[in-house]
C-alpha cells in the first residue's frame, strides 16, 4: 500500500485555541493515519507514494452530523428504483463535499439503511452510516402526523407505532437483532410546525420505560425526540442517553432545573439542538431554542451538533455547517463546536477509538482548510479537501487535491 504525505499542515487537534499544531506531515496509508511527524525532519517518503504541500491549510477530522434521516424521499413510494438509489447517492456526495465524512441516521427505512451502512464500511465514497433504525412512536404520534401524513407506505417502513410494553420490548429485540446502533424514541406531544402547533398522541410512560429498559439490555443507547422541558425530565427520568431538539417550546428558565441539569451532566446526556432544522421548519422558536442550548452549555451540558437533514430546506452537509454557525451566534465557543462535531461526536457514537481525532491508527477522515475553524466556525466553508478512509472523495476546483479526487460515482456505494 503507498502513502499519502500531507506536508507541513496545521492539526486542529484540541478543544480550545491551543489545540492547533503547526508544521506537521500527516502520513496517510490503508484507509488509516500511520504517523504525525515534525515537518522541519523532512522525513523522507518510505515506498511508494505522494506527498502534496500543504502550507497554510488547516486539518481537522471529518465532521459528524449527529442527526439526519437519510432515506426521506418526501414522498409515498420508496421502492428501491434507480432514482431512490440516485436520491441515497446524493445525500452522501453532498455530506462529504461539506466536510461530513459521518452520518447518524435517527429515523428512516431500517432494511435499506442497514445495507448502506455496509456499503459505506467498504468504500470512501459515501460517508460511515449510524443506523437508529425506524422511529418508536403512540400510535397516530409524530411522525405519522404532519412529516409522512398520508404516506402509508413511508409510515409502514419508517415508523413502529407502539401500544403496549410487550410490543415494545419485541419490537427492540427484534431491531437488536437486525445489528442497529441506537434506537430512537419519539417522546412528546408537541408538533410544531412552520403555522401552526398541535397536540399528537404520545408513548405512555411504561411503553417508554420498557423500551430504553430493553435497549440497555442488548446494549445499545436510546435517544428522544422531545420538544418541551416535561418532555425532556420524562426522557432523562426513564434513562435516556440522548436528547434530540430538546427544549423548544418552553421559555429558556425551563432549561436551567438545578435537578434536570445535575442529571444531564453526571450521566453526560448529549444535547443535539438541531437549530438549523427549528430555522427551517418552525423559525418562531428559533431564539427560543438557541438561549436554551446556550444556557445548558453553559451549565456545562454535553452539547451534540446534528443538523436534521433530510427534512426540507436542510441539505446534507451545508445544514451541518448551519448548524455550527447557528451554536456559535447562540453564544457556544468554536472549539466546543468542532468538538461536538468530532471528537465528542465519536465518543457518543461509540466509535472514540476510530473516529474524530487525528491520531495514528484512526481512520484518516479528513478535512483541509484555508482559514482556522477555532477562530470562527463559519471557516468550516473555506473545504480545500476532504478525505475519507485516506482516500480524497472532494476538493475545490482549482485545488492541487484535484487530481486525487477520484471519478468512481458515488452511486455504487449504494447500489
């Protein structure tokens, strides 16, 4: 196998402005990173290989979108066509132009989602996939209101609308053993939406109880979609490992329980907000919610960066970059961004050994950078490249990383 050399680049490899390191050669072979060494030894090339320059430029890991819904087609047929394949390949191709070289998935199409979480496991050119599987609903609940109203068939392969908790407790034994990583859970009652808020069928507290109780026992983590600060103290109560939204119906002093913020923090409850989505989607609790992530952040809650793509006006990758860009105007600092988005991104996912830092031995998901993303996160937008399993999948046009940029579509990743 030969190397890639990336020559005298700046590491963005701590949680703070410290945490750049100057004038490094990142050494790339098999998928993975083999070494950092000082660039002023010029180390010399071992075997075959490339080495490309690059002075000046800023290298992070790729980033981790903690909250997307891959398979959405937004419409009532989801036959497995070749334009549904097309619609996975794009969602993949734009997370990875924006620097997304991960993905989890919180709600979609399990037999399809699971057979491109495989698929991205053997190529670059889509990004590594976390499967939640379909959402844990009340019957008639969110989403079967509102997102995929009308849409039997969507509803039927996205959704389990739970009644009781031996269905449930079944229900997670069998997700257990199709191989999902999480299972999500919708908690609330609250639907908002972009003119209107509405009431919708809710989990009873059993169901809710049985169904993390299960979870846990097949070892795997539960995360809720919760809207208001009742929702959130139920979900924390039945052991959630997850928040998702959070708190955005309710006043900012909803976030700020002594007792719910004690719980968030010893157990290291991950927040995703979600705020590029809330722009989109229901723009009037905007403010709302970002004075509520910015006080548990405050507070000194794990604060997860997930953008909801798949929903309308929320692209794949660009709606991270949002994301990011919307936690910073909410007063959260860059390098507690970028950290939510990488290293403790990966630790959440339970892939901490692998993912999210720049260290021999992790895979080499890369992105390169024009301008320092500690300084503001909107320099997140400035890609020269992107590499995923060392194998450069984007670039700007006029970039040297160009000519690495491989031509292989990204469709066969889905296929």
């Amino acid at each position: 196998m030969s190397y890639t050399i990336l020559r005298d680049v700046c590491l963005v490899e701590g949680a703070s402005q410290e945490g750049i390191r100057k004038g490094c050669d990142l050494w790339l072979r098999g998928g993975s990173i083999e070494a950092i060494t000082d660039s002023r030894a010029r180390l010399p090339l071992r075997g075959e290989g490339e080495e490309i320059p690059c002075s000046g430029l800023y290298c992070l890991p790729g980033l981790i979108d903690m909250h997307t819904h891959v398979t959405s087609p937004g419409e009532e047929r989801i036959e497995e066509s070749d334009d549904f394949r097309r619609l996975l390949a794009e969602h993949g191709r734009q997370a990875l132009g924006a620097g997304v070289t991960t993905l989890r998935d919180l709600g979609g199409w399990p037999e399809v989602l699971l057979r491109l979480r495989a698929g991205a496991a053997r190529s670059p050119f889509f990004p590594n996939l976390v499967v939640a599987g379909p959402f844990l609903t009340a019957p008639g609940g969110h989403p079967t209101i509102g997102l995929f109203h009308g849409l039997s068939a969507l509803r039927r392969a996205a959704t389990r609308e739970l009644s009781e908790p031996e269905q449930a407790r079944a229900v997670v034994d069998q997700l257990a053993a199709s191989g999902v990583d999480f299972i999500k859970v919708v908690s609330t009652a609250c639907l908002i939406v972009p003119q209107e808020e509405a009431q919708v069928p809710k989990l009873r507290p059993e169901i809710f109880a049985a169904i993390v109780a299960a979870a846990h026992a097949h070892g795997l983590k539960v995360v809720a979609h919760t809207m208001t600060a009742a929702d959130v103290r139920e979900a924390v109560r039945v052991g959630c490992d997850g928040i998702e939204h959070g708190i955005v119906c309710d006043a900012v002093e909803a976030a700020c329980e002594p007792e719910l913020l004690d719980q968030l923090r010893e157990r290291q409850i991950c927040y995703v907000p979600t705020l590029a989505a809330i722009e989109q989607l229901a723009p009037r609790f905007l403010e709302q919610a970002m004075q509520n992530a910015r006080r548990l952040a405050e507070q000194g809650v794990l604060i997860g960066v997930g953008s909801d793509a798949g929903n309308p006006g929320v692209p794949f990758g660009a709606g991270l970059l949002r994301e990011c860009e919307l936690l910073f105007a909410a007063g959260i600092p860059p390098a507690q961004i970028i950290a939510g988005a990488t290293s403790c991104a990966a630790e959440q996912l339970g892939r901490g050994g692998q993912l999210g830092r720049l260290s021999p031995g992790y895979q080499a998901d890369l992105v390169l950078l024009r301008a320092n993303p500690l300084e503001h996160p909107g320099h997140l937008r400035q890609i020269e490249a992107v590499f995923k399993a060392g194998c450069c999948v984007a670039a700007r046009p006029a970039s040297v990383f160009r000519r690495q940029h491989p031509s292989a579509s990204f469709q066969e990743s889905v296929s």
